[in-house]
C-alpha cells in the first residue's frame, strides 16, 4: 500500500492515498448531486407559483382593460362630436385664411413681377456695362499683345524705354536743361544729359538696359536654365554697366555719376530680390539702376534744385532791382533839397522885391509932400519922379 502509485507535482502519491482521494471525490460528487436534485425540486414549485401569480394577474389585467376599454370608447364617441364641431370651425377658418393668403400672393406676386422688371432693367444696363467693359478688355488686350510685339523686339522695346524716360523728364524739368541724345566731346550720344544750376556738368541717365536676359529668366524651366539664365543678367548687366562708365565719364564735362534706366518695376523688383551682387557692382562703378519711379523722384529732386536756383536768380535781380530803386531815392532827395534851396532863394528875393516897394511907396509919400511955386515948374517934375520910382523898382 505504501508503493508509489504515481509523481503529482514533484511529489509521490502511494496507492492508499490514491484510494483515499477517490473515496472523498466519489463523495463530493454525490453530495453535488443531491443538492442539485433538491434544487431542481425547488426551482419547479417556484416556476409553478410564478406561474399561478402571472394568471392571477392576467386576469386583472384583462378585466382592467375592459373597464378602460370601456371608458375609452365613451371618451371617444364625446371626442368625434368635439371633432365634427370643430372641423366646421377649422373649415371655415381655413377657407377664410386661404381667401387672405390668395390677397397677398397676388398682391406679392404682383410686385415681385414689378421688382422683376426692374431687376431686368438694371440686369439689362449691367449687361451693356459688361459689353463695354469686354470690349475694353478686347482692345486692352490687342494693345497688350502689340506691346508684347514691341518689347520682343531689341529696337522697338529700345525706343519704348527711351519714350518712358523722356515723357518721366519732360513733365518735370524745363526744356533748358536737359537734352536728349547730346553728343559728347569723344563723340558719344547718351540717351539724355540733364545740366543743374550752378554746375556746367551734366548728369547722364541711359535708357538701354538690357531685358533679354530677364526674359529668358522668366521663361526658364528647371534649376539649370534658370541658372544659366541668371548668369546672362549678370554678364549682360555688369557689361552695360562697364560700357557706361567708359562711355559717359568724362571729367569737367559730365558728372561722376550717371543712372541706368529701368522702364519695368518688376523687373526692377527682381533685380533688387534676386541679383543684389549686381546692384553694388553698378554702385561702385557710380551708377544707379533705377525704376520709373525713382527717376520721378529724382527728377522732381531735380526740380526743386531749378526752382531753388531760379528763386535765387530772381533774388539778386530783386536786390539789383531794390539798389537802383533806392539810388533813385537817394537822387530826389538831393533833387528835393536842391529845390528847397530854390524856394527858399525865390523867398528870399520876394521879401527883398517887397523891401524895396516898400522904399518906394515911402520916398513917393515923400515926393507928394513936397510944394512949388508954379505949376510949369511941378510939370518937369513929375517925370523926374516917375523915373526914380522905376530905378527903385529896378533895384
């Protein structure tokens, strides 16, 4: 009994054991069965008394329904006599509500047919508006395509920056000072030179930039062409630049810096943005590139320079003006002292001529107090007499 009947975890069962726990699981099982039977049992009297109560209350249930059936028809048959009374009432109402709404449908429909015409109307106007507008954009765009002509071509877009330039210089400088196409003393002819007061040297402004590279830039496609592209502006722009200063500077004679003329502000833009090495070689050659908006500045700069220099202008010939005037001035005042002179001479020789009337009216005063003897003796007198008075009138 003591033989190892078999190994359970690591440890040996013998066979009195093994007999043991079978004993004991042959037990357990039979006292699972009896509790299961005792449940069963009670679970079946328990369905049995559920059932039993679940009939009971069936049935009143079911009487309760008839009571409430009965109840529901009664309520019912009072409801289809409330609802017959106010069908009429409905019917009525709803027949008067549709003769308004039929009023204010036509009354709507009529204007909304009067606020359609006038929609169409002005549907109408704003059509021949976009007529004229299309064709406007029709002839803009037959004009963008003949400008497009011309700026293909190296002449054409030459004379279209020069015509750009000189209509920038001529609404805002005098004709006397600048000029187009100049020749210099080594033969050369900018396209314009303009010449500030005060200074003999002009100021030339070329209008020749070259925009077939930038062309060939916005038209590329792909890294490489682009590239290629952008290594013809600046060989193109840096000779341009370079032919400008051997052609233009010339000492006592032009001024050491000119400007190249731009006639695109976008491409402008991209040279700013995009090729700024070229913009400072152009600035230590002494050239500034600029727009057609720059050149407006400068030129209105340049305006105020002649408007400044003419005001000084105008100044002197004030102050030359204001010297004269006051030379004159100084002329009728001797002129003036010179005449008071006279007056006072002329005053003099009034008082003196009355002096000597006075003289005279005194010594006749005393001639008439003389007596004579006889009249032939007063006769030679009286000549005598009228002589002095006319010798003292003379004095």
């Amino acid at each position: 009994m003591k033989e190892i009947a078999f190994i359970l975890l690591d440890r040996p069962v013998t066979w009195a054991e093994a007999a043991l726990g079978f004993a004991g699981l042959s037990l357990l099982l039979l006292v699972l069965v009896v509790v299961s039977s005792w449940r069963g049992a009670s679970r079946r009297a328990l369905e049995a008394a559920m059932a039993t109560e679940r009939a009971r209350e069936m049935d009143d249930k079911v009487a309760e329904m008839n009571r409430s059936q009965a109840e529901l028809s009664g309520r019912l048959q009072s409801m289809a006599e409330i609802l017959s009374t106010r069908q009429g009432d409905l019917a009525r109402l709803v027949a008067e509500r549709m003769d308004g709404l039929r009023q204010q449908v036509g009354a709507g429909l009529e204007q909304n047919v009067r606020q359609t015409s006038e929609s169409l109307g002005k549907l109408q106007e704003r059509l021949a508006v976009i007529d004229s507008a299309q064709k406007n954009l029709t002839d803009l765009t037959s004009e963008v395509v003949t400008l497009k002509d011309v700026l293909s071509n190296k002449q054409a877009r030459g004379a279209y920056g020069q015509g750009r330039m000189e209509a920038i210089i001529r609404d805002g400088l005098p004709a006397a000072f600048f000029a187009f196409q100049p020749q210099l003393s080594n033969g050369k002819r900018p396209d314009c030179m303009v010449t500030l007061p005060g200074d003999g040297r002009g100021l030339v402004i070329d209008a020749k930039f070259p925009l077939e590279s930038f062309t060939m830039l916005r038209e590329a496609r792909g890294d490489e062409a682009k590239k290629a592209a952008g290594v013809r502006v600046r060989n193109d722009v840096g000779v341009h630049v370079k032919d400008i200063a051997e052609r233009y500077f010339l000492p006592g004679e032009t001024q050491d810096l000119a400007l190249l003329f731009v006639p695109s502000e976008s491409i402008y833009a991209d040279l700013h943005e995009h090729f700024d090495d070229v913009i400072q070689k152009a600035h230590r050659a002494r050239i500034m590139i600029v727009s057609p908006s720059l050149l407006a500045l400068a030129i209105q700069l340049m305006q105020s320079l002649v408007r400044d220099a003419r005001m000084r202008e105008e100044a002197q010939v004030i102050q030359s003006e204001v010297g004269k005037l006051l030379a004159d001035v100084r002329r009728l005042g001797d002129r003036a002292e010179k005449l008071d002179q006279h007056f006072r001479q002329a005053q003099e020789d009034v008082s003196g001529i009355r002096t000597s009337a006075g003289k005279i009216a005194s010594r006749g005063e005393r001639i008439g107090a003389l007596e004579f003897d006889d009249a032939k003796a007063a006769e030679p007198t009286l000549p005598f007499a009228k002589g002095l008075a006319l010798k003292a009138a003379a004095e």
